[in-house]
C-alpha cells in the first residue's frame, strides 16, 4: 500500500510537469469519463439518508453515474446492527423471503419511475448508459427468496434483475458466507443449480460474501464471468470468520486472480479501514488492484449508503477519483475501463448468454 501510494503520488507529480489529458467538461464532472457502480444501495437500514432526503437521479448526475447496480437486500427483515457487524436475528418462514423481495422491488421501481431512470434490460441498455444515458441495475444481495428451488430466479429476471449475489448474512442453502463458521463445506448442490440458472437466464452472479471455498466451486461450474462486486483483495491474510469484519470480508488473492483468470471482474469498497478515508487514497488503492489483477478486472463497488463514513461518499467523489488518475498520467483506456467499461463489458456478456 505505501509503495504503490508512493508510486501514485510520484506519478500525479510527474504528470502535472508532462501534457495533461485533455478534459471535455468543467466542474465536478471535469473527468469526461462516465462513472459505473457495481453495487450501491438506497434502501438499506441503519445508514443512510431516505430517498426522500437523497434522490437516486441527482445522485447520479452528480457524479456522471450512467451504470449504477442498485442492490435489493434479500435478507434485511432478518438481520441486526450489533457493535461485531450484521448478524443474523431470525429466519424466514417459507415464502416470506419472496414477500419481502416483491414488497422492495416495488418500492424501487416506484422510485426509480420518479426519478424517470431506466432500467438496465437489455445489452442494449448498457450500451445507452456507456453512451451517457443514465441507468440502474437492478441486483439482489442474497438470494433469500430461493428456498429449495431455482423457480425464482426466472421470476426475477421477469421483474428486472440482472445480477443476483448468492449468499449475506443469513444462513443460505446456497453456500457459506464470509462472516459467520461455514455450514456447507463451500457451495451447496442447490447454489451449483442456481449458478447455471442465471447463466441460463442471462443474470450476472455475483461472488461477494461467499467464502473462499464456496466462490471456488462456484467459479468451477460457472459457464460466464463473475463478479466479486464489492471488498478488496488481501495479500498477506487468509481471510476467515474469525477476523474484524472489514478483513473477513476481503479476497484472497489467489481466488481473485481465479476471478479475473475468468474474465470476471472485482469491485472495490470504499471502506475506511481498508483503502484509507479519502477519494485519494481510495484511487490509489483501486489502482492498485487493477495492477494486481490487470486493468480489465477492477471496477468500482462503493456499498453507497451501507458503509459508515466510507473514503467515497457520492459520485461526484467517483470523478474525484478518475481525476487523480488523469492527472497522475494514466492511460485514458484504462481509466475508462475501470470507471464503468469492466462492469459494462461482463454484464452484457452475461445477459448476451441468455438461453431462455
Ligand atoms: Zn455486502
């Protein structure tokens, strides 16, 4: 972290004596480069400000966010704040999960249609929102509503949702999480199902929260990229249960390098403890990995709105963060990868499998 912070800043001193990049606009959205978001929240309990307060639209443009995942928690009803993370406080009766993924989509869906934000149904559509036309992706974290069968997942797909994470904070039949003693040596035979379910339907899985184990195998019979949507990747730690929250969360770096061996993609949070508490440090940090991982496997994965005062607190510190790149003389094709392209790229391979 400090030699590349080092290299970083080195590099920002070095470009600002070279030409800068040229910039097709002025004020917060100076970058010229649109920003994507592969996981961010609007209704999450606890944290936050209400939709009310903190509209997704302005949110958006304020920060030129054209690719924005919007997650949908599938598991919020049973879960609690406690002072060691989220923890699990109870446990679905049948059907309850798929009450309470109904009941929130139509709560997104009324916001999104005050908004007038589109959502993300075709490749087409990502190819509008690479073009500047902003769009949310509707995505689910833990798949709670499937109970013992993958009928739901189609249900989704017919509702809107194009990335489905397996596993949060609640026990799963599909796996072990990241946070709590694994229950099913990895993925189960039911989270094999469901991983060629969305590929079959054309939904972009997403790894994060699963254990090291479980996003091995997943990564074994997934037939399209992953994504890890948002943590980090660890060098040093074998992360476990057993560790502070924020470093039980993180990656392995072998199991990244599986990810991106791929073609799949790791998003970064923006958790203070972790990439420090600043847009630059953040920057650094997301570069980073995209030098651990390759410039095509990195994107930006804030958990807007679920990280407690997080080092990016708005798109508008997203183009902060692409700034700092252009001005430490990176190439513009990689920024723009990392930006919104690595997230664009895997979503529409994903949802180009379709099958159905
Ligand atoms: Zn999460």
């Amino acid at each position: 972290m400090h030699i590349d912070r080092r290299r970083f800043v080195q590099g920002a001193l070095a470009a600002s004596c070279a030409l800068a990049p040229p910039l097709r606009a002025e004020g917060p959205k100076a970058s010229g480069v649109y920003i994507g978001d592969m996981h961010s929240h609007l209704f999450f309990f606890g944290m936050g400000a209400s939709p009310e307060q903190k509209p997704l639209g302005p949110t958006m443009a304020a920060g030129n966010a054209t690719l924005v995942a919007w997650s949908l928690v599938g598991d919020v009803p049973w879960l609690r704040i406690t002072g060691k993370g989220i923890k699990q406080k109870g446990s679905p009766n049948r059907g309850e999960a798929g009450k309470w993924f109904e009941d929130d989509v139509a709560r997104i869906k009324q916001h999104l249609d005050g908004q007038k934000l589109k959502l993300v149904l075709t490749p087409e559509d990502v190819d509008r929102a690479l073009a500047g036309e902003p769009h949310v992706v509707l995505t689910v974290e833990g798949a709670t509503f499937v109970e013992d069968g993958i009928a739901p997942l189609a249900h989704a797909y017919e509702q809107g949702v194009r990335s489905v994470q397996l596993v949060h904070y609640i026990d799963n039949p599909l796996g072990d999480f990241q946070t709590e003693p694994p229950q099913h040596d990895g993925l189960t035979e039911l989270g094999r199902e469901v991983i060629a379910e969305c590929n079959r339907l054309g939904i972009l899985v997403d790894l994060a929260h699963c254990t090291d184990k479980a996003a091995r195998h997943a990564l074994d019979v997934a037939a399209q990229p992953v994504i890890w949507s948002h943590s980090s990747v660890t060098r040093t730690r074998t992360p476990n249960w057993k560790m502070p929250v924020w470093q039980a969360r993180q990656l392995s770096y072998d199991t990244a390098k599986l990810i991106a061996d791929k073609g799949g993609v790791v998003g970064v949070w923006p958790m203070r403890a972790d990439v420090g508490g600043t847009p630059e440090t953040y920057a650094a940090r997301v570069w980073e990995l995209g030098e651990w991982l390759g410039d095509d496997h990195v994107a930006f994965g804030t958990d807007m709105n679920a990280v407690s005062r997080p080092a990016i607190a708005s798109y508008a510190d997203l183009q902060k963060v692409v700034r700092f790149w252009q001005k430490a003389g990176f190439p513009a094709e990689s920024i723009e990868k990392i930006a919104i392209g690595n997230f664009a790229r895997v979503l529409k391979q994903a949802m180009g499998a379709r099958q159905a």
